[in-house]
C-alpha cells in the first residue's frame, strides 16, 4: 500500500494533547481515542507530519482507517420537519430592552395570528414534510392569543386520531408567563404543552431587562406564575427557563453560574438555556471573552459536584454541555449544518409569510412565500431560491470549518452572522478560537472523570444520553 492511499486517512486525523494524555481524533466523526502504544503513535506521526511511512506504519495506518467509525450524514430522502414556529402574536405587554424583534412586532402594525392562517400553516408544511418533531408557540407574547394555540392543538390531535400524519409533534410555548389564561391549566394537562419561561435572574436584574409595556417591572407576575403552575402540575413545569446573559448583569456582578443557581433553587425549573445577548448596544453587550470565562465556571462547579458524587448537580451543571461534544446525540443534519433553519425548520409569522426562522421575520429578503398562496408555497421559485441561499449559508463547508478540528460539533445561530452581513455572510469569527477551546477542554474533562471515577462516570451515563467517551 503506498503513501497517497492514506490521503483522505491523513485529512481526518489529529493528535492532540490533553494533559497529560497523547490523543488520536477523527475530524470527520469528533471520536476521540487515548494513544499509548509508541508503535500507533509513531505510525501516526508519521502520517499527520507528511513523513515518509515504512511498512510496518502501513498495517497499522490500514487498521486504524478500519476502526474509524463511519461520518454521519443527512439521510438521503431526510424528510421529516424538525420545527414548525408559529408566530400566534406579533404584539407583547414587555418590551424587553435588548428585544430582535421591535417590541413584538417585527416592525408591522400589532397583529394576532387567525386560526385559519395556524391551520393553513401546519396542513401546508405537512404537504411537504409528513412527520413534524416540534411546533413552538411564539410571539411576541404567544399566550395573547390562547385561543389559537389551543386550535392548532386541537387540529393537529385530530389528524393524528384519524391516521394522517404519523406521530403527534411536541407543543412548546416561549413564554414572559406575565399573564395566565383561565384554560392554561386544561392545555397542559390535555395536549401536554411545554412552557419555557424567560428568566434573566433575580427581580432587580429581571425587572431592569424585561420590563412591562407600562414601565412596571414584570418579574412578580411571573414569579407567582410559575409558583402556581408548579403546584398545578406537581412540579413539572414549566420544563425549561431562558434566560439572556448581559453587560448589565456583569456589571452588577451577576454571574452566569448564579443564574442558573437562581432558576433551579430559587424557582424550582431543572433545565436552564442561557444565551449571550445579541445587540450592538455597547451598554448590554458581552464580550466573547467574558461569556466563555463565564460558561467554564459553570463546568467547574457541575465538576467538582462529579468528584464530590453529586450527579443531580452535575445534571444540572456539566451534562448539558458534554452532550454537545458528543455527535451521538446530535440530529442527522447536525453534522453538515449549523442549524435547521430554512432547510428542516421554518417560521410562519401571523400573516402567514414564510421565514427560515424568528429570527428572519420582517426581513423581505429572507420571505420563502406564504402559505396563503399555498398549495403553490413550496414550488414557488422564490422559496427555492431563498432554501438553496439558506442551505449555503449553514453548511459547515467554508473554508475554514472543513479543517476545524470541532466542525462536526460545532453549533451556532447563523442569523448572527447572516443578519450582519448576508453577501459575505460567514460563520468564521473572533467567537471560533474560544468555542475550538471549549470544545476540548470539555473532551480532556469527560476523560478526566472516566479515569479518576469511572463507576461514577458510569453510573451517569445510565441517567444520561450517551456522552463523549474516549
């Protein structure tokens, strides 16, 4: 076997030192594999320094390119729709300081979604994608407008009962919780609704960033909120809180390991997804510094609670990121794209315009079409065109991200690079070194925690989807 056969070998290898550890990864797959026989570790060398490879190196470069695991891929005939977004409200009683989306609006006039908009909505995407994972309830405030949520609910239980469509979605609502509709109660228990709340911290904090239409702070109205669907539900909702991390916050001393101490303790919610702001306020924004520091002190503290054999916390603090580096969690098209938006995800706003997602919405140029125009929505030459510009702008395929070591699990919103500047749009950024960082530094901690304690390291992975081993 010569040299050259071991091209596409070469590509995918790296060896990469964690601590004390010499380790082999597979580009291609994120698989990680600890080298200690010098024999591999020569073979190797010699292959990723471009050396000349001897004979022996041959059969033992054959053997590790048949141990690899094969690269996943997006399924050929992937026709299953990850998230359907419906913008029931563009209209909110907040007005959230860092707010996207103009108060809610989306730069239109205030407008509630009809229930026959929802249901063209949800019957126009099914023409196209027979199996939708997720339709989110969002706004705006979504619980303005209840009573089509609880239609499209409805709508969507009576295709399922009369065969259909193949499985019933999972309902999801974002939610400020500031009000609370008399039939709240019944759609959680009927239709299993998952509320997610936003939470940006304590009231002194909340109030200052998500204040009420009136000026008024709206943190009360949610705490009691939340209080009494807890005791509705015995506990198990809301399901998640999102929270926005700031400059304001920094500035108060407010760190992001204290805002989920204050979500799980305080409010009794298990899962918390914080995200940096994303404004070109000087006053609100972070840098990519101090959100990085910040998440690295949350996977301190999920740790040391490991070695101390506190799993609930590390549940709570360190699991959700080692799921991210390990690619057998991820979704099909995670290890081709950024995300799903305009490809298996889309928005639909209240007058039934076409988006790739939320985000996207009252921007013209990113429209698909509408599904009032449906059942021509999807052929239309605009929708093709907008898909194939979106698809473009996700894939991992620049330049850059094809030899980054984390490419396969590397995750990001593309409408913050996109938005910013959609001709040159590009995912490479002064944000890649600190996530490559993160990312391996999370791989050599999940090694770590298998050598020192490995019945512990066992015992949360029963508890847990699979994480990274090495």
């Amino acid at each position: 076997m010569k040299d050259h056969d071991f091209n596409g070998l070469r590509r995918r290898l790296r060896i990469v030192s964690l601590g004390q550890r010499l380790t082999l990864l597979d580009v291609d797959t994120f698989s990680w594999f600890v080298l200690t026989d010098p024999r591999y570790i020569a073979a190797i060398r010699s292959l990723v320094e471009d050396c000349a490879i001897d004979p022996e190196h041959t059969s033992i470069l054959a053997e590790v390119e048949r141990m690899l695991p094969t690269p996943r891929s997006i399924p050929e005939g992937y026709h299953t729709l990850d998230r359907l977004t419906l913008l029931v409200t563009q209209a909110c009683n907040a007005r959230c300081v860092y707010c996207y989306a103009d108060g809610g609006s989306y730069g239109s006039n205030p407008m509630l979604m009809a229930p026959t908009t929802a249901r063209n909505a949800v019957r126009y995407f099914l023409q196209r994608f027979p199996q939708i994972k997720q339709i989110q309830f969002f706004g705006g405030e979504p619980f303005l407008n209840t009573s089509v949520i609880k239609y499209v609910m409805e709508f969507v239980v009576d295709l399922y009962n009369k065969g259909q469509i193949i499985s019933l979605p999972r309902f999801t609502v974002v939610t400020n919780l500031t009000t609370f509709p008399p039939e709240l109660p019944d759609l959680l228990e009927e239709f299993r609704l998952q509320l997610v709340v936003s939470v940006d911290g304590p009231a002194f904090i909340h109030d200052q960033l998500r204040p009420l239409a009136n000026g008024k702070g709206s943190f009360e109205r949610m705490y009691r909120h939340v209080r009494r669907i807890q005791q509705i539900t015995d506990g198990r909702q809301p399901v998640a809180a999102e929270a926005t991390y700031t400059a304001k916050h920094v500035r108060r001393g407010i760190s992001l390991l204290e805002i989920y101490r204050f979500v799980q303790a305080d409010l009794g919610i298990p899962d918390v997804i914080v995200t940096p702001v994303e404004t070109d306020d000087s006053t609100l924004k972070i840098t990519d510094e101090t959100w990085y520091e910040s998440i690295h002190q949350v996977i301190q503290l999920g740790y040391r609670a490991f070695c101390e054999g506190d799993l609930v916390r590390v549940q709570q603090y360190l699991s959700p990121w080692l799921k991210g580096v390990n690619p057998e969690n991820a979704e099909p098209w995670e290890c081709e794209l950024f995300c799903t938006a305009g490809v298996f995800s889309f928005a639909v706003d209240a007058r039934g315009d076409i988006y790739p997602c939320q985000r996207f919405v009252g921007h013209p140029e990113f429209r698909l079409g509408s599904t009032v125009a449906a059942p021509h929505a999807f052929p239309s030459d605009i929708f093709e065109q907008t898909r194939q510009k979106m698809t473009s702008l996700i894939r991992k395929d620049h330049p850059e991200c094809l030899s980054c070591p984390i490419r396969v699990v590397c995750a990001g919103c593309p409408a913050q690079w996109i938005l910013a500047d959609s001709v040159s749009a590009s995912p490479v950024g002064p944000w890649c070194e600190q996530k490559r960082k993160l990312k391996i530094d999370l791989v050599a901690l999940s090694l770590e925690m298998q050598e020192k304690h490995p019945e512990r390291w066992h015992q949360l992975k029963s508890t847990e989807a699979a994480m990274v081993t090495c």
